[in-house]
C-alpha cells in the first residue's frame, strides 16, 4: 500500500490540485473533498472542488466551503490548469462521471483516497484502506501529518464518519471511530447543529418521492429479497425530480423490517437508465457488495450501489437472479 508520506509529497509537489464530489454525492464525499481542500490550501496551495454529476444537496450547502464549490462536471474541467487530482469516495471511474466517465491514465497525475473494498486502484497513486469512512481516513492522515484540525476541518470530517457509519451504528464503528469524533466535535462544538440542518432540508418532492417509492414494493425468494422500483414515467406524470428520491434512504428503510435481508431501491432516471442501492440486516450473510458488483456496481459488504444502462424491468431481472445465485436463495 502507498506510504502516506508519498500522499504528502505528491501533494506538496502540486501547485494547483483538482477534487470533485462523486455522482449523487453523500456526506463521505462532500466532507472529505472539503476537509482536504482546506488541508491542502494550508500547505499554500490552490484547491478547487467541482460539484461532479449533481447538484450539491440542499441538505448539505451549511458545510464549511460548501459556497465555494464549482458547478462544473469533470467533462467540463480543463486538466491543464491542474497539476494534481485528488480522486476522494470514488470507488471506479464512473464514481468521478458516470455521463462522461473518464478513462484512465490521465494528462495528469492522479491520486486515490478511499476505503470501498470493491476499488481496483485505477490511479496512478491508490491508498484504500479498509475504514468506517473516507473522512477517517483522512481524520489518520491528517494527524500524521500535523494538520491542524481547524472548525472547518473538523465539521466535514465529523459530518462525513457520522453519516458513513449510520451514526455510530454499522460495522466496523469501533472507539477509535468515538475518540476521533470526540476530538472533532472538541473543535466543532456546533456538531448537532450541522446534523439537525442536514436532516432536516426535505424538499417537498423528497416526500413524494419517498411515497412513490414506498408504493412500489416487490418481493422475491420467499420475501428475503425486497425492491423498490420506481419507473421515470411516474416520477414525470407527477412532476417529481428524478434526484428527489434518495435510493440508499429508502433501502435502509426497507432492510429494517424482519426477515427482509437484501433490500434494494431502484429509480429510473431517465429512459433506460437505472440507480440501485443495496443494504443488508446481516453483512456478514449477504455481502450486497457481492450483489453490486454482479451487475456491474460496487461498495460495501452492508451498503453498495449500481448502475444499469437498461429498462427498469430488465434491472430487477438481473438483481433477482444474481442474488439468487449468490445467496442460494
């Protein structure tokens, strides 16, 4: 594995470093991509941070540097104003664009943080650590690196462990996880503020969503597997947003319910093109990033996701059968 010093030289090499939030972007990828813009911007450097595939989340615009993020796609971006790129959360390719999903090598140099089992180190430098989260990855880099953990630091770190390990709850949380969220709300007094806001910006079109896909429910081998799926031409008879529905909140929703191990939510985004998330009540039984990985996505053993580029009948299909082969279900 890459020696965190070589991290710290590449970086303090580069003059102008480029980061990115991934595809539908969740606090891990938000909070890391702005804890180490701050870092970096420490060592004299100039990071710029572009928003990706999406919108940020209205949910997640009160964190620290949230203002200063670019709208920009990574298709949008001209690499030559970069010396760097620091590649956060992104567990493949299409993690930086699935609409223009780059190929690598790249015109510049590239460098990989992230703790998704399922990433191959597509990078020129890869460190993947098996962790709760990206954002305590980086919380052990930057205190072997003496970075100071300012409040800005310290929120997105904080915000990013927080929500990756379903508030203190998933596997592998354990007390060095507490001791370093002890230390970050030391310096970010204001922690439950910043979760109160994020939990509670809905937009009206969230609940519709939610609605939507609460009423799609399928079952499959003898009611082990559980799946939402919801069609694009629902969500535009009802004028919904095709991002107003959050798929890995409605399958941690469903996994809840006894004896539903392998939940999955499914929303056609547009004609033909499918997003899943997977959870689990039993990581240990059935690996959804096994699941994932099958049908072309990734992840982790207790939450993954994917992508199809197929009708949304044709998804299920493929999700049914490869759980059923996977699990001897």
């Amino acid at each position: 594995m890459t020696n965190p010093a070589t991290i710290l030289e590449e970086i303090k090499a580069a003059s102008s470093i480029l980061l990115h939030c991934h595809p539908s972007p969740d606090p891990d990828s938000l909070g890391s991509t702005l804890a180490m813009k701050f870092a970096v911007e420490s060592f004299g450097k100039k990071a710029t941070v572009i928003a990706g595939d999406s919108e940020t989340p209205p949910g997640f615009l009160h964190f620290p540097g949230a203002e200063d993020i670019v709208k920009k796609s990574f298709a949008e971006v001209d690499l030559k104003e970069f010396d760097l790129f620091l590649i956060l959360d992104s567990g493949s390719p299409e993690m930086v664009s699935r609409k223009n999903t780059p190929t690598f090598p790249l015109s510049i140099k590239t460098l990989i943080i992230d703790h998704h089992a399922s990433n191959k180190g597509y990078a020129d430098i890869n460190y993947i650590v098996t962790a709760p989260s990206t954002t305590y990855i980086l919380y052990t880099l930057f205190k072997e690196w003496g970075i100071v953990f300012t409040p800005e630091i310290s929120a997105n770190l904080f915000i990013g462990m927080y929500t990756d390990t379903g508030g203190f709850r998933y596997p592998p949380t354990d007390y060095k996880v507490f001791e370093a969220a002890a230390e970050l709300t030391k310096m970010y007094p204001e922690y439950t503020e910043l979760v109160f806001t994020m939990e509670n910006s809905q937009v009206k079109d969230g609940i519709y969503g939610q609605a939507l896909a609460l009423s799609s429910l399928q079952t499959f081998h003898n009611d082990q597997l559980v799946i939402s799926a919801v069609p694009y031409s629902a969500l535009a008879e009802k004028n919904i947003s095709t991002s107003a529905i959050s798929e890995g909140y409605i399958a941690s929703m469903l996994k809840s319910v006894i004896g539903w191990n392998v939940a999955v939510s499914m929303v056609e985004i547009e004609p033909g093109r499918v997003k899943a998330s997977f959870r689990t009540r039993d990581a240990k039984k059935f690996d959804v990033s096994k699941l994932a990985v099958a049908v072309g996505g990734g992840g982790h053993k207790a939450a993954a996701g994917a992508v199809f580029n197929t009708t949304l009948e044709e998804a299920i299909n493929k999700i049914v059968e490869s759980a059923k082969m996977l699990y001897n279900l």
